[in-house]
C-alpha cells in the first residue's frame, strides 16, 4: 500500500501500448510481432504477480489506489482500485493471456491478431481494476469489439453469425447497464449535489425500493448476458464454439468473470436491498442454469459447445454463491471464478490440440484417443477432474464453499444445485468415453501425443489446478477479509442477520472490519 | 513413534509420484516392486505407530496430528490432519497389509499387461487415498480420500479402456457413487450448519446441542453416501459391472477396502447414530434387506466373478446390519476377516480365470483342483470362512453379528441367518463347479495347442498372497474370540472410541455356545445342500431361475424407468426447449429487428464492423452532447 509504483494504471497502458507498438510494426515482421506480443503479456503476468506480492493481506479495503481527475465536470475519473476480489482476478487475467498467446500457434505472429489479443487484456484488466462506474463501462464495452474481430477474423466455419450475436445481444444488454449508470449518478447528484461516477461515493446513495431493484435489474441485465446467466446464454455456445482457441479460452476464462464480477463489485456494493429482495430470483436462475447446462451438455456432440454449457452450470455456481450473502459462499465464488478460469483454458487448449490433430470438435468422430496420446489423455482426464469437482484439485474447494455457504443461508437452493454435482460427472465422464475410450480408430503414430512446447503451455494451469487444491490458503487469506466487508455491508444495509452457524455458544464469529 | 503417522499415506503416494514421472522407465516388472515395496512400508509404519498407540493407556489412546490449514472461510476451518485412534489404526493395518498382498500379486497378474506401470500408479494413488479416507481427523479430508478412491476405482474398473464394457462399467461406477456423494455433501452442510466445524472431535462433542430431526438427517444423508460407495440397495448395482476391471482390482478395492468405507463411516459417526436411533434402524434394515439380496442373486450366477461381487454386497449388508444395531465392534470385525477371506477368494478366481486364458464362466470349468492344488485348498478355506463353517474366521465374526441382530431383534437375526444358509451354500456352488466334478474344458494335448488349456497354479508373487490370505482366512478370529472374556481383544481395543455407545447383548456363555452351536448348523446345511445339488452336476435350472439370473429385473429396470426416460429428456431439452426455444426467440427477436428495419436499407449493410464503428460513433456523440450541455 505505501508502494508508490503506480501497479494498476501500468497494468493497463501496458498491453494497450503495446498493441499500439505492434500497429506499427510492418506485417511481414511475423516473429518480431509475435515475440513484443508475447513479452508484453509476460511483462503484464510480471507486474500483475509483483502486486500480488505487495498486496497487504489481511486488509479488506482497496490497495494501490490511483485517482485522476479526468472529465471533471461529470466527476469521472480514472480511478483504479484492488481488493481481494479483484487481486486473483488480475493475477489470472495475467496468466491467461501469454497462454492464450502461446496455443494460437502461428497466429500468435499475426500483427492484428496480437494487437486485438493486447487491447482485449487492457479492456479486461481496466473492468477488473476500474472504480469509476463510467471507467468500467468503457473498458466493459471495449472488450467486445476486440472479440469481435478476433471470432469474425480466425473463427470456425460460422464464425460471422457467431460474432455478430455475440457482439448484438452483449451490446444490447450493455444499454442496460449504461442508463443505469446515469440513473444512479443523477439520483446521487440530486441528493448530495455531487457528480460523481466513483463507485465508493455511489455506495452511500439512498435509493428507494423502486428505484433500487430497477437500477439493479439494469445493471445485472448487463452482467448476465456477459456471464453468461441463464436463460441469456444463447450467444455463448455459437461464440466459444466458432471463436479460435484462444478467443474461447479468453471469453469464458476472463470475459466471463466481468460479468460475475460486476455482480460482486457493482450489485452487492451499490443495491444491497434490491439484492436482498430479488436474491431468489437470481439464485433460481443459477440453480436452473447449473442443471440445464448439465442436462444440455449431456447430449451435446461438439466438444467446445459442450465446454460451453458446462461454463454455463459453472457460472450458475458462481452466481449462487454472489447471491447467497454469505461469507462462505461469495468467498467461494471469487475463488470460483478463478478455479473456472484456469481449468476451462485448459479443456479449450486441450480441445484445441484434439482439433489440430483431428480435425473435428466433435466426439462421434474421435475414438479410443487414450492408447494414441496416453499423456494428453492424462491431462484430459485431470482437468475434466478438477471441474467435476473431485477433492485435491481445485474445483471443489471453491465449490463445496459455496455450496457450504449457500446452504446457511439459502438452504433449498443448496441442495437443489448439489445435484449439479453428480450432473457434471455424467456429461463430462460421458464424453471422455466417447473420444478416449474404446478401440482407436486411427493408425498407431498417425498423430503425435503431447509435444514439449504443448506441455509447458499447459504446465503452468495443470501445476495450479493441483496446487489449489490443496493449497488454497494464500488466495482465500487475501479474498477472505474484502468479502467479510461486501457481505457485512449487504447485511447491515439490508438489515439481514448474519447466518447462524453452530449452536449459540459454539461459534465464536470472527468478522472483519466493519464499514 | 506416532509422529510419524503421516507416512502411512504419504508413502504410497510418492509411490504415486514416482511413478508418474518415470513410471515407464521403470517398466516391468521394476515399477511394479516399488508400488509393492511402497505399501509394504506404508504397512510397516503403521505397525510402529499401532504398536505406539498400543503403550498408551486405553483412556489415552487417540493422537492428533495437523499439517496444515486446508480451507478457511467465514467460519469455516479444515485442517488437513490426521487421527490416530484404535478404529482408524485397525483400518490403515488391515488396509496396507491387504493392500500389499495384493499389490505383489497384481506383479505376477499384470505382467504381460502393456499398461503395466500405470496399473500400479493407479493401485498405489488408490491407497494412499484409502488411507487419507480412514486416518483423516475431519470429515471432508475423509470426503477427499473418499471420492479419491473413487477416482482410482474409475480408472481401475476402466483399465482395460479399449473394451467398451469396462469404460461404461467404469462410468457407471462414478455416476452411481456420485448420486451417493451428493447426499454426502449435504449432510456436510448440515453438519457445519448445526455444529460449526466439520472436525470430528469438534462436532462429536457439539451434538448435544442439535434436535434429533438434524441428526437423524446427518445420518440418514451420510448412509446415503455410504450406500453408494459400498454398494447397498439401491445403489449396488455398479458392483457387478465394476468386475470389468482387473481381478486384482476386484480383490482390492471391490472387495476388501474401498467398498468397505460406508462401513467405516458408519463406525465413525457412531456419536451422531446413537443420538439418531431412526437413522440407525433405516442403516440395519437396509443391510439385512441387502444381505439376503445379494446372496439370492449370486446363487445363480455363472461368472465367477459375479458371484463373488454380489457376494461382497451381501457380506456388505451385514456389516451394515451390525452397524446400524450399534454393534460396531462386530462390524469391524466382520470387515477384518470379510477383507481376507474376499481377497483370497478374489485371487483365487483371478489365478482360475488365467489358467483359463480369461474365461470366467464356471459352467466351463470343472475338476480344477487336481491340476491347481494351491488354489484350490486357498479357495476352499476361502468357501468354509465365508460360509461361517467352525473355527474358520467367518465362523467368528458372522456369529457376533447374528449374536447381536438376535439381541437387537429377532427378524434381523432370521434375515441374517437365512442369508448365512445361502452364503455356504452359493460359495460352495462355486467352488464344486470350478475345482471338482466334470472337466468341462478341453485340454491342450500338445505344446502351441490354440484351442486347448493346460491349467497350472500360478508363479510365486501370485501363491504367496493366497497362501498368506488363506491362513488368515482360517485363523483371523483369533483376534476376537467371545468365549473367553479375556480373549476379546478387538473389541477392548475398539472400546474406547466406541464407549457406552456400544450395542453388546450379554448372553453368558452359555448363550453365545448355543447361539455358536446353531451357527454351525447353519453353515453345515449350507453346505451339504451345495455338495447334494452340485457335486455331480453342472446344470440345474431349477436352482438358477432367469429371475436370479438377471438379478432380479433391478438393473434392467434402472434403465428401462430411469436411464433412457432421462436421455430422452436430455434430447428433447438441447433439440426443443435451447434451440427453438431460447434460442428460437433470441433469434426471432433479431429475425423481427431486421425487418423491420427493412426501411432502413441504405444502412443495413449487414457488416457488423459498420455497427462496431456506429457504437464507437454514437459513443463520441453522446460524449459531445453531454459535454456541450456541461459547458
């Protein structure tokens, strides 16, 4: 905190600056465009792991904070700020993105591909870091046009649909979000006199119970088409399924979590008692999402729609345990979206490995995988692991917190989206099946197993998803005390009782700091 | 010496590791002794701290050893940790030693196997899964352990991938244990909910404070997972199917070890059931109910492992019978001697099953013994333990059950024993059709013979384990013998984690005589009807009714009312209700945008860059607008 490196505006200027560097290098310099593209992001994971280590832990509040005055008149402001929430999102966004760079292959040298990629990182990390509502929404809209070229410019066979949906029904719901942002500005202008679009200034806006869940449903419409939440999840299984390898890795590893991240920072801080009331709601939403997803992907032939229904039941998770106002469970969450994160870019570069021997998404025309390519197959196997849920790797850690802390307060809900739990193996297990198990079909040493270069882009999420597992300690110390103030600042603006756990006498609670 | 109980699990999974980073360098048959020796010393250890915890004063005899904080939030904190009491120390012995048997068998049995080395990465990641399950101080370490060895049951019961039997058996087994885990999962939230801990010392000692209804819940829940990991009604019928994997892998965790968790669980949460009678009594009728089940089906099977697997159901069931009476003790037992004598049956029918070059059908087996004389005494002690025939380990520790069901209720007792009478009997079907009677397969005449067979028993690594197993299965009640007060021993060593909590009916040993007089009489008739039916005959259909045969309906009617009505559900969901559903109106809204639009033309250019560059636009005009109005 006393730092004075200016971590979280580098954060972002750098992978924009440099895509604006390599606008500038000439085409032809394939190599030289993929290697500034790839430092770049490397230098990005870099900074991003230096906050962590500055990062206080213990502290709920926002560190490294970084406020200037931008279009004064309106009171915005280029105001950065990371609390626990946020830290392991960026550490992961970090993360993702030179490994997203690293299975594109030969496009990872191509200067527009690149230059997308690194203005799509800035978009993201400027929405995870952004503390100015007007600040996040740019950055929130910004991501979309990069993924749009990069669907419409290297996707699969209906790549134009899938782009022009995606950018379509994402962009309509962002109008949402927009007017609800001007909404709740002028009605905290109204009543302090102030124009401020400063997300901690908001906070304090007295909103009535009208205004409060319309202002709330506009802002979550736009968070839940992003997520996606079911039932706006139709762009996502086109998009993922048409988008290159790593643009389907970086929508559902990193886009997603804007959406359940603006749930977390924007819904929780600024609608405490819209969300209290519309809780149900919501949590439905995501209890119906994790079954319907399952029950979809159970007959989806195509791996990367199959991924694509999975993420939706996983998001479901996630949206559950924002809603579930409770310690257990938003900590559960923020941990989620990250677990999410690594092991769904894993199972998209695994496909994607599949597709570049193979050719083909789809199951039916894979067949005994397992005897061919005995290590890929062994990854395989430990990430569809890791996002069953199976214990000691790190799906489930945040899962079973969750679902713990659903279950305290929400307890149906609980139970009904643990069923989700035996749903997840049936699809998954049903696919490794079809393409791993059985007689091979294809000619011993026609296709090469795992290669060295392959491996270790996905030793880094493989080394994590076991980490995690078992070690999720450093990451729930620092999410733990920022969640202990968004849920306190639910509950005493909504006048909820904190959960009961244990008999009186048993549980000695330890909250944090109060607001 | 009990510091260094954290090798017990930690041993097998650097086995684990070891082999996972050269496991094919290694190669065969060297990775095959490193699991082996890996478990061996895993067995050892635990003797030291067995015997460490065995100094300590009855009162005292319960070490807790924690590592380190495996998840905290909110309120919420798990140790990964261990405990060392009696109950998980009689577990991790049985375990490793069983374990280690088995793992040199497995040398001799998968050695033409080209997946040699990942079967003992598997075998070894399996125990040290089973042993985090048993000495886990927690219940969600016990949970990791838990649904690690089902994973390790996964792979194993699909070891064999390319049949698709095996890979569908091995899915089926998951699916099953995962329905089972749900529910475990929620009693875990009941538990935290009502206790604030999910450390077994920590709840044990809060139960007083929560209504019955909860407990009642927590325990019924916890069975439900019980019921799947070991196979009761209604989630059993994975455990036939989990016979596609190799015949050591039945032996280990499909018989002696995995299947046995629900039991120990149940043994556990023994402070949760005493206060919880209902969920006691539900746990006692399943186990009767599935006991008789299981042996009525594996009366009529022809292969050999199926009969063993419903066997293991049945034997299952008594355990669970005991447990849900309070008889933990005999629950225990029952598993100590249930672990060898399954075993060695196990490995007896693998040792047939390759000198009958992988035929397991015992229609086409016959007059074995002369030509298998180590497997055939082995598997014949196996047959006399199991079907309870005096001074053979099952004789003892079947007779505590049906002691204490007699105590607890007499029409348990009637279920047990009329379960005890199939037991003898169906085991000795088994053995008469496989090891006596007619040759029922041809001989191989010359050497290269295709079509022929030259039964032999197997080379050491493979004797040895049924040789040892076989002893134990004819003196293993030595540990627990109830005609002497004084040569109980393991209950005394049990007692303190059992305490007053423990069901025991006193008879006086006048009773327990009578009781053991009538036992035996059980187990003889058992017997001579298995000699009178099948010591000269192979076929017999009256005694193998299609009803038996198909296991009663109960797999074909999963399928038929549960599989395919929800596949098709599934079909109709992602064809109707997401695609001319949900989709359907999302593209309708767009399909009514556009024509509507249709006016529009000049603009409609249908690239959706044009409309990228119109929102980039329309923001810098809104921008100019909001500007000029502040100025």
């Amino acid at each position: 905190m006393t730092s004075t490196f200016p971590y979280l505006t580098t954060l972002i200027l750098l992978p924009a600056g440099a895509a604006v560097v390599i606008a500038l290098i000439p085409s032809a310099q394939r190599r030289l465009v993929q290697v500034v593209g790839f430092v770049a992001s490397l230098a990005v994971l870099g900074i991003a792991s230096a906050a962590t280590v500055a990062f206080t832990s213990g502290y709920g509040g926002y560190q490294f904070v970084s406020s200037h005055q931008w279009i004064s008149v309106f009171g915005i402001s280029w105001s950065l700020g990371m609390d626990g929430i946020s830290l392991f999102l960026v550490l992961m966004t970090g993360l993702l993105f030179p490994i997203a760079l690293a299975a594109s292959g030969e496009r990872a040298a191509d200067k527009s591909f690149v230059a997308w990629i690194l203005v799509l990182e800035a978009g993201c990390l400027g929405g995870f870091l952004a503390l100015d509502l007007l600040l996040f929404f740019v950055f929130f809209e910004l991501t979309l046009v990069p993924v749009y070229f990069v669907i419409a410019g290297w996707g699969h066979e209906r790549r134009g649909y899938a782009a022009g949906k995606f950018f379509l029904y994402t962009l309509g719901a962002s109008a949402f979000l927009f007017v609800g942002i001007l909404a709740l500005v002028a009605i905290h202008a109204s009543q302090t006199g102030v124009t401020t679009f400063d997300v901690r200034a908001l906070t304090d806006t007295h909103l009535s119970g009208t205004a409060g869940v319309l202002l709330f449903l506009g802002f979550t419409a736009a968070f839940a088409v992003k997520m996606p939440l079911f039932p706006f999840h139709t762009w996502s299984p086109d998009a993922y399924r048409e988008a290159p390898a790593a643009g389907s890795l970086l929508l559902a590893g990193v886009m997603a979590k804007l959406g359940a991240y603006g749930i977390i920072r924007f819904d929780l801080a600024l609608f405490p008692r819209a969300v209290v009331t519309l809780a149900p709601l919501l949590l439905s939403l995501g209890a119906i999402g994790i079954i319907y997803g399952a029950i979809v992907a159970a007959v989806e032939r195509d791996l990367k729609r199959l991924v694509a229904y999975s993420s939706l039941a996983h998001l479901g998770f996630i949206v559950i345990g924002a809603f579930a106002i409770s310690r257990e469970a938003l900590t559960g969450a923020v941990l989620q979206m990250v677990n999410h994160g690594l092991y769904t870019a894993a199972l998209f570069i695994l496909i994607a490995l599949l597709y570049k021997r193979l050719g083909t998404f789809s199951v039916k025309e894979m067949r005994g995988l397992q005897r061919r390519m005995p290590v890929l197959a062994g990854v395989f196997t430990l990430v569809m692991l890791a996002s069953i849920g199976v214990p000691g790797l790190n799906g489930f850690v945040g899962e079973f917190l969750i679902l713990a802390g659903t279950f305290l307060t929400h307890r149906w809900w609980a139970v009904v989206a643990t069923a989700g739990v035996v749903l997840a193996a049936v699809y998954l297990l049903w696919a490794y099946q079809q393409a791993f198990q059985g007689k091979p079909t294809i000619e011993a040493g026609a296709v090469h197993d795992l290669s060295w270069r392959e491996g270790l882009t996905l030793a880094p999420l493989v080394i994590l998803i076991v980490l995690l597992g078992i070690f999720p300690g450093p990451l729930l110390n620092r999410i733990g005390p920022s969640v202990t103030q968004v849920v306190t600042h639910v509950e005493v603006v909504a006048h909820q009782r904190p959960p009961q756990v244990g008999s009186p006498g048993v549980a000695l609670r330890t909250t944090g700091a109060q607001r | 010496m009990l510091r260094v109980a954290f090798l017990i699990p930690l041993l097998p999974l650097a086995g684990f590791v070891i082999l996972l980073l050269s496991g094919r360098k290694l190669g065969n048959p060297l990775a095959g002794w490193l699991a082996t020796i890996m478990v061996a010393a895993s067995f050892v250890v635990t003797v030291v701290v067995f015997a460490g915890l065995f100094r300590l004063p009855a009162g005292g005899r319960s070490y807790t050893q924690n590592w380190f904080t495996w998840i905290s939030a909110g309120h919420l904190h798990v140790n990964m940790g261990l405990l060392v009491d009696p109950l998980s120390m009689t577990m991790a012995a049985f375990v490793t030693g069983v374990s280690a048997l088995i793992h040199l068998y497995s040398i001799g049995y998968m050695e033409h196997d080209e997946d040699f080395p990942k079967f003992f990465l598997y075998l070894n990641l399996f125990v040290a899964a089973m042993l985090l399950l048993v000495l886990a101080n927690n219940f969600l370490l016990l949970f990791l352990g838990w649904e690690g060895v089902g994973v390790c049951s996964y792979f194993l019961i699909g070891f064999w991938f390319e049949r698709d039997t095996a890979s569908s058996a091995a899915k089926k087994a998951m699916i099953f244990n995962r329905i089972g885990d749900a529910a475990f999962l929620v009693a875990l939230f009941l538990i935290y909910e009502r206790t604030g801990s999910l450390d077994y010392h920590t709840v044990f000692s809060h139960l007083g404070s929560v209504g019955e209804p909860s407990l009642v819940a927590m325990g019924v829940l916890l069975f439900a997972g019980a019921v799947g990991k070991s196979a009761q009604i209604p989630l059993y019928p994975w455990l036939a199917d989990a016979m596609e994997g190799p015949t050591p892998v039945s032996a280990l965790i499909h018989a002696a070890t995995m299947v046995t968790a629900g039991v120990y669980l149940m043994c556990r949460i023994n402070p949760i059931l005493y206060r919880a009678p209902d969920a006691a009594h539900v746990i006692a009728i399943i186990g009767a109910v599935t006991a008789l089940l299981g042996a009525t089906i594996a009366c009529a099977q022809n292969d050999i492992k199926k009969i063993l697997a419903y066997s293991t159901i049945s034997q299952l069931g008594y355990m669970f019978l005991a447990a849900g009476i309070g008889a933990y003790d005999a629950a225990i037992f029952l598993m100590l001697t249930h672990a060898f004598y399954k075993a060695l049956l196990f490995l007896g029918a693998g040792s047939v099953i390759h000198a009958m070059n992988d035929d397991q059908d015992v229609k086409t087996m016959g007059a074995l013994a002369r030509l298998m004389p180590i497997t055939a005494v082995t598997f014949f002690i196996g047959w006399l333990s199991i079907g309870g025939l005096p001074v053979f380990s099952g004789f003892w520790s079947k007779g505590d059950v049906l002691l204490n069901g007699y105590g607890f209720s007499p029409a348990l007792w009637v279920v047990g024993a009329l379960t005890a009478v199939l037991t003898a009997y169906y085991l000795g079907r088994a053995y008469l059709l496989v090891f006596r009677g007619q040759q029922r397969w041809v001989e191989a005449r010359k050497p290269g013979d295709r079509a022929g067979l030259k039964p032999h028993d197997p080379s050491w690594v493979m004797s040895v384990p049924l040789i040892v197993l076989g002893a134990l299965s004819a003196v293993g009640g030595l540990i627990n013998l109830p005609i002497h007060p004084d040569l109980d021993f393991l209950d005394r060593w049990l007692s303190p984690v059992f305490a007053s909590r423990l069901f025991q009916h006193h008879w006086g040993l006048g009773g327990v005589w009578t009781f053991a007089l009538i036992d035996a009489a059980l187990a003889l008739l058992g017997v001579a009807l298995a000699v009178a039916l099948w010591g000269h005959a192979s076929e017999r259909p009256a005694f193998e009714p299609v009803v038996l045969q198909r296991a009663w309906y109960i797999d074909w009617a999963y399928d038929r009312f549960i599989a395919r009505p929800s596949t098709e559900v599934a079909i109709e969901t992602s064809s109707v209700v997401e695609a001319k559903g949900i989709d359907g109106a999302v593209n309708g809204f767009a399909w009514l945008v556009r024509s509507t639009a249709r006016h529009l033309r000049k603009v409609q250019t249908g690239y959706v860059r044009n409309y990228a560059l119109g929102l980039a636009g329309g923001l810098v005009l809104v921008l100019a607008y909001v500007l000029t109005r502040a100025s």
